[in-house]
C-alpha cells in the first residue's frame, strides 16, 4: 500500500471547506455529439487516474496532535463509483444542465474517497456534458486544467489508436491542447510572459536596483494589506446555495479587434468587458460606483515542463482591482490596461507565493485565518484560460464549449470564468445564491460590453498606431 505526507500548502486546501465555501474546481466540457460511455471511461483512466497517483489517493488523518495528513492508496477504489452517469431533464438546455451543476456545487466531497468525481451527462443539445469536481487539495486549478486537457486529441479517432503504453501525459495532442506555450495558466497570459517564466525574474538585472525593489515590494505589501472587498450588491456573507450559468460565445476576432484597434491586449479586453458588466450589476442593484477587487491565479511552474506525478499546489495570487468606478468603455479599457502593465512588472506573484508557502507551515487554525484574512481583499476569483486554438474531440466526440470555475474562500461570492476555445470566447460565472440575486444578468452585461466595444471601435480601424493611443488615453 503507497502512501505519502501531504504537501503543507496542499493541507492549506484540505483544511480550508466551509458549508458555503467548498474548495472544489469545477470544470466543464460540452460536445456535440454523445459521448460513448466505456470509451471515455477508459480515456480518463489512461490519461488522468493512471499517470497521476492522487486520483486513486484518499487523505488519512492520524488523529495525533500536529500530525500531518497522508495520501493513502484507496484499497476499495472503484473508478465507476467517481464518474457518474446522468441524463438531463428535458428540454435539454443550457438551462437544465445549468440547474444539474448548481445542485452539486454546493456539496462537499467524501474525505473516506479519492477527492473527485465526474459526470457524463447525456440529452444536452443533442449531445452530452462532461462535469468535473476535482479538490484543490489535488492540485492547483492551473494544473488541473493541463491534466484534464490532457483528455484531448486533434482528431476522433486518436483515442483509439493509442498504444496502452505509450499514452502518458507527455503525449503530443497534450501539447496541441494547451498550444506551443505548453501549461498555460489562468490569467497567465493575461499578465503576460514575465508572470508564466516566473523563475527567470530572479536575475541580476532584476536584483541590481535593491532599492527599487524593496521600495516594490513594500507598496505590493502595503496594497495587500489595506485594500478590502467593497459593501454593495456583489458582497456580504455568502450562503451555501450557488449557481453556474455562461452565455452564448463570443468570436475571438471581434476580441482581437479591440485590442489592434485600442493599442491594448485581448486580455486587457476581456478584463475591461468584466469590469463594465459589474459596474452595471451595481447599478441596477442600486449600489454605488467602485472598483470590484478579484484575485487571479498566476502559474509559478516552468511552462515547458511536465506536471510531476504527485502534482499539487505551485501558483501565486495577484489581486487586481477593476475599474469599475469609471464610466465609459473606453476609460475602463485604458485604466485597465495600465494596471495589468503595473502588475506585470511588480514582484506580487512572488511575494504571494512565499506567503502561500509559508501559511502552510502554520497550524489549521492560523492558516483558516489568514487565508479568510487575504480573501477578504477581494469579491471573487477571476481565471482566463487560452484553451485550444483549434477544433478537439474526447473520446472520439467534438468538444463544442469549455469552462473551469476556481473556488472561493472567505466571503467571496463570484467566481468568473474565461476561456477561449476553437475560435470563441466562453464566458461562465460562479454565483453565490444569496448575496447575487440576478446572475443572468451579469452574462447579458458582459455581452453588451463586448459588442459596445467592438461597435466604437470599427472607425479607428483606419487610424495609425499613435492616434490610437491618443484615442484610449483620452478616453480615460
């Protein structure tokens, strides 16, 4: 029988559940046509439970006092009792299947077995659904998706070709999955190359001016401390009850085109978009204007390498404030902007990631507080996932849509996630029940700021680089 200690920041994770706050990562998968169910079983089998030790792994605690948990092997580990089978409600919709995840979000996994489970959900759109429910204690939520994309081929019938033992996580539709960037992160690209080679910050370059980096790291430090999560519509005491919903999708190009025609980055536009669809949430709920705080995952792993066997938890926080105290389009694009180069050239991800090493050398109830204590900062989770540039299948079956949301800890009560895919864009959000009352709306706002942002920008397609700058920062 194997078994080894859990990782300290790992511990973090599996300490962390609340009754409205589970630390579950959600993911989900929608295809076009049925997914055969014993050939996805044994997909999954090969490509995630059997490269990755975890998956058949239960945490064991010894009972002793500061005695660290364990990973041990699940003698009686089954793999049909963790992916489920399901057929939606009629009609079949993006509603139903919305109303099938929401009714599981909100509940804990079983401690007495591996820490995840997946269901194969058939009747959606004439086709099927794949839901996924992975604990954080597993993994990062960076990590996870690379494991789960590792499910992917660039063609229906690669699956079947596959020798037995020749297919590892280190196969080549693996890298098609998450493009030649290799493990992309969430919101890496968003803060750009010198957030995802993390490593190669620390150089002499970056360590000549130690004033100016002391005099960094204590405004970073200053920021983290003081800033708080603002009264209004998107805050309070969350409940237990949550609810998953995502629009329709969004052509990349549209996307692209903002950036080119603003001087700006699809991220900046995508993170912009956000910050105008909550500022009119808050609105329409009668609150008052003011940048939403929104914590984002940063990958801190050497993009060209494999995950290890035993994964875990390497990433960092950033806290990025969103504009959404100002009131055009434009001034949020720009003020955006701004601050994602701010963060980008800042040392935070570095200092949150040694502050996220060592609250897991504490004990539980120092690490319950300082985690709530940091979450505090911010109204939820922001992830923006590059998925597959191109057309993919899982089991021989076409993926149409994916979406991955990060859990909550503290009060937060929003979870947003982007991700792009085939050519689209796929917006989703994760909703506390109690605290947002009109999540529908939020989709519907993120759209409008889209198309509001595509639609100003078609005259000054004709304009040079310099009068495009001239055009954002005068907009602010």
């Amino acid at each position: 029988m194997s078994h080894r200690t859990i990782d300290p920041v790992d511990t973090i994770w599996l300490n962390m559940d609340r009754d409205n706050n589970l630390m579950v990562i959600e993911s989900l998968m929608t295809f076009d046509g049925p997914v055969d169910w014993e050939r996805f079983l044994a997909v999954f089998e090969r490509r995630v439970v059997d490269p990755f030790p975890v998956f058949r792994q239960r945490p064991v605690w010894s009972g002793m006092p500061f005695a660290t948990p364990r990973w041990h092997d699940d003698e009686d580990f089954d793999l049909g009792r963790h992916v489920r089978y399901a057929t939606l409600k009629n009609p079949g919709d993006d509603v139903a299947l919305q109303d099938y995840i929401s009714s599981f979000v909100s509940r804990p996994l079983r401690r007495d077995r591996p820490l995840w489970q997946v269901h194969l959900i058939d009747g959606y759109e004439g086709g099927s659904a794949v839901y996924t429910r992975l604990h954080h204690a597993l993994a990062d939520g960076i990590a996870l998706t690379q494991v789960l994309l590792s499910l992917v081929d660039d063609s229906p019938g690669a699956d079947l070709a596959e020798p037995p033992e020749h297919a590892d996580r280190e196969r080549g539709a693996f890298a098609l999955a998450v493009d030649a960037a290799g493990a992309v992160s969430a919101l890496g690209h968003t803060l750009g190359h010198a957030l995802l080679e993390l490593p190669h910050l620390l150089t002499p370059a970056y360590a000549v001016d130690a004033f100016s980096a002391t005099r960094q790291a204590t405004g970073v430090a200053a920021k983290l401390m003081l800033a708080k999560s603002p009264h209004g519509p998107l805050s309070g005491v969350p409940g237990v009850r949550k609810r998953v919903l995502w629009g329709e999708p969004t052509p990349l190009a549209d996307i692209v085109a903002v950036g080119k025609a603003t001087g700006t980055t699809v991220n900046d536009v995508l993170v912009a978009a956000l910050a105008g669809a909550l500022a009119g949430y808050v609105a329409e709920q009668g609150g008052d204007p003011t940048d939403v705080p929104t914590m984002v995952p940063v990958n801190v792993r050497p993009p060209d390498q494999p995950l290890p066997r035993v994964l875990g938890n390497q990433f960092a926080l950033v806290l990025l404030s969103l504009p959404s105290e100002l009131t055009t389009p434009f001034a949020r694009l720009a003020e955006t902007h701004r601050r994602m180069e701010a963060i980008k050239h800042s040392p935070e991800a570095w200092l949150t990631f040694g502050m996220i090493q060592g609250i897991g050398r504490t004990g539980p109830e120092i690490e319950r507080f300082l985690v709530n204590f940091f979450a505090g900062k911010a109204t939820g989770v922001t992830t923006n996932v590059p998925g597959p540039r191109s057309t993919v299948y899982v089991a021989g079956s076409r993926v149409r849509a994916l979406l991955g949301w990060a859990p909550g800890s503290g009060n937060q009560t929003l979870e947003t996630s982007l991700f792009t895919y085939d050519g689209n864009l796929h917006v989703g959000f994760k909703v506390d029940v109690d605290r947002i009352a009109e999540p529908e709306r939020l989709v519907r706002l993120f759209e409008a700021e889209l198309a509001e942002l595509a639609r100003l920008v078609v005259p000054q397609k004709r304009v040079g680089r310099a009068s495009k700058a001239r055009a954002v920062a005068g907009s602010a």
